[in-house]
C-alpha cells in the first residue's frame, strides 16, 4: 500500500502550488526537496532586516488576473516595480529601451529624432541576420547593440554575438514613451515579507522533508506514492541516457555594506567589460528598506557543469532535439508529472510557472481549489 497519494520532488514554486491543490482535494502528499529550505530558486533569506533573494532577483509580474488573484491567497504584493538602469563605462541609461534611454545617448528630446537615427541605423544589415548581433543591429541599430545588449549578453552566455543564433533576440522592446517600467504587465510586485513566507502558507499542512535527494533512492521514494510530480532536471531523472542538456548558471557574491544606500536601485545592469559581473542586485530596494546597512549581490554567468545549479535552459536547436527526446521518455511515465523550468527544460516566469500548474492541477483534479 502506497502511503501518499503525491510525492512532489521540489518545494519551489511549481511542487508547492501542486501540493497545495493536491491537499486541497483532499490527497494525501509528501514533499521532498534536496535543499535544506523550501521555495528553490524564489528563496528569500533575512539577513539584518533585508529579504535577501538569495538565488537572483525574482519580481513578480502578470497580465493573467487569475494568476494574480491566486498568489494573493497567500502574500499581500507592495506596490514595486521593474525600473533597472544599465551601467556602460561611466554612463547610465535606463531600460527598458525608452525616450529617457535616447535622451541620454543622443542628447535628443522627442520620438521623430529617435526613430530616425534607429531607422538609419538599421539599415547596416540587409538579408536575414545571420546572427544575434546583425538581428539586434537590425532591431535597434548599432549604438544601442554596442552599449546596452553586446557586452551584457556575451558575458550572459560567454559566447561572442557573431557566434550566437538570432533566435535568442527576436526582439528586443524599444518604446518612445518616458516609461522606465520594465514590463508591460497590469500587475506586477515583491511579496511583503519575501517570497520564502509566500511557499510556506502554500505548503501549510503538507509534511515536507528536505535535505533528501530523491535520485540516490529513486526506487524507495517511488514506492512511497502512487503519483510523483518530478520538478527536478529531466535529464538528470533519466540518468543523463542521451546526455547533458546545457544550462548557463549563476555564481553570487553577497555582502553586507555599512551604509544606507550602495546604488539607488535595486537593479543594475553592467554592459561594459570593464566589469566581470552582468549585474548587482541591491535587495533592499525592492521593499523600500530603510535599514542602517545593506546588502549587494553580484552576479556572474558561468557555463553550467554537474555539481552547479542549472538556471537558465540553452534553448538552441541542438538542446532543443535532445530534449524532445528526454520528452519521449518522459510522456511514457504513466505515475510521474514532470514540471517546471527544470523538469520541462523551458524557461518559466513565476506567472507561467502557476499558469503551467494550474493547467495541470485542472487536468488531474478537474479544477482550481476555491479560496
């Protein structure tokens, strides 16, 4: 006799969500987690009355009122929004690119003159863009590439521009309004509190073992449930059998500053290679802190190997093929849900990371829990 209706493999934002809706239909589940803390990659640590995210900076962000309307079943979202400014050299500009962007680097006022340096820009690339830098140059013309998207994106994916497919940017937003709100979404916000708080109401009442990594047992922590929601890495699950899918990861280096305010945003880009980061992230800024000191994260892209975390999926052609195979394997697992970023080898936002398992929750249980 099984013992649990669900085993989630993952307490982060997928596992929690299912969990959640599982016992709320009255199932009986066990989640597990390889960590020693709950919420993965939206983890938030407080350190000296700072929300620290300790796995890079998550702002949430929807235009589905669903969505939104479920996550405030357990978090009240303040009021921040996405306004990140790009450090090249000595020169700041803010994004997304916008009139405050132009105005700075062309000493210009209004949208006709912007447009028209973008348009003739432009025309330096004729023909379909072989690459990401002619499909940039072809989106924003050659002064906004060479300061605010080549350097930031080679050091991200530690590849030159020319040896990147155009695919990765197959736009990239230009807006000729005074608007520095990043995203275009109707609702967007940090949970008060931070987000670790968010996944512990979610997971009230669901018995939650971590530090256990469910591939060294597979087969016993099987025998546990009838069902396993797997969110970990798809490849890893089936023992790496046609190989490493690739990922791009992050290293971090947090510090405590004995001052009040290190760069007046919470998010700074760093385009030039004078700096080896892509950015610092000042956490304090995304609840408005007014603590006597603060906290800094720098951030590195690193190439991904067995031992780190995996962050970002490659999706290129290549990774693409390997995982439609990984796929295959996977669509024959009758007792196993794979989800997540890591358990679908896709790129999630928080609100499509709710959507993809509200979706699923739907399909297994027929609805949504009610509030």
């Amino acid at each position: 006799m099984a013992k649990y209706d669900y085993l989630v493999v993952g307490a982060g934002l997928y596992g929690a969500v299912f969990a959640y809706e599982a016992k709320k239909n009255g199932k009986s589940v066990l989640v597990i987690d390889k960590r020693d803390h709950i919420a993965g990659n939206i983890y938030t640590e407080n350190r000296s009355g700072i929300n620290v995210h300790v796995y890079g900076a998550h702002i949430f962000h929807t235009s589905n009122k669903e969505v939104w309307n479920y996550v405030q079943r357990f978090a009240e979202f303040n009021r921040y929004t996405n306004s990140p400014v790009a450090k090249y050299k000595d020169e700041l500009y803010n994004m997304p690119f916008n009139m405050n962007t132009f105005s700075r680097m062309w000493n210009i006022t209004t949208p006709a003159e912007a447009k028209a340096i973008i348009e003739e820009q432009k025309k330096e690339i004729t023909g379909e863009p072989k690459n990401l830098e002619e499909q940039a140059i072809s989106l924003v013309g050659r002064d906004i590439y060479e300061k605010l998207v080549k350097c930031y994106t080679e050091k991200q994916w530690g590849r030159d521009c020319k040896d990147l497919p155009p695919f990765i940017i197959k736009r990239l937003p230009v807006r000729f309004t005074y608007d520095n709100n990043y995203f275009n979404d109707l609702y967007q916000g940090i949970p008060m509190g931070g987000y670790t708080q968010m996944v512990e109401k979610m997971l009230e009442g669901i018995e939650v073992k971590l530090g256990v990594d469910y591939l060294a047992d597979k087969s016993a922590y099987d025998e546990l449930a009838d069902t396993v929601v797997y969110t970990g890495a798809v490849d890893a699950y089936f023992d790496y059998c046609y190989g490493n899918l690739e990922y791009r990861s992050v290293r971090f280096e947090t510090e405590e500053l004995d001052t009040d305010n290190f760069q007046g945003n919470a998010v700074v880009n760093y385009n030039d290679k004078d700096h080896p980061w892509t950015r610092i992230i000042e956490h304090k800024h995304f609840e408005f802190g007014t603590q006597p000191t603060t906290i800094i994260s720098k951030e590195y892209s690193a190439e991904w190997k067995p031992g780190d975390e995996p962050y970002y999926p490659v999706n290129d052609e290549k990774n693409g093929a390997l995982y439609a195979k990984y796929k295959e394997l996977a669509d024959k697992e009758d007792k196993v849900i794979f989800g997540g970023r890591l358990g679908e080898y896709k790129y999630y936002d928080m609100d499509k990371v709710i959507v993809a398992v509200l979706d699923k929750v739907k399909e297994v249980f027929g609805k949504v829990s009610e509030c």
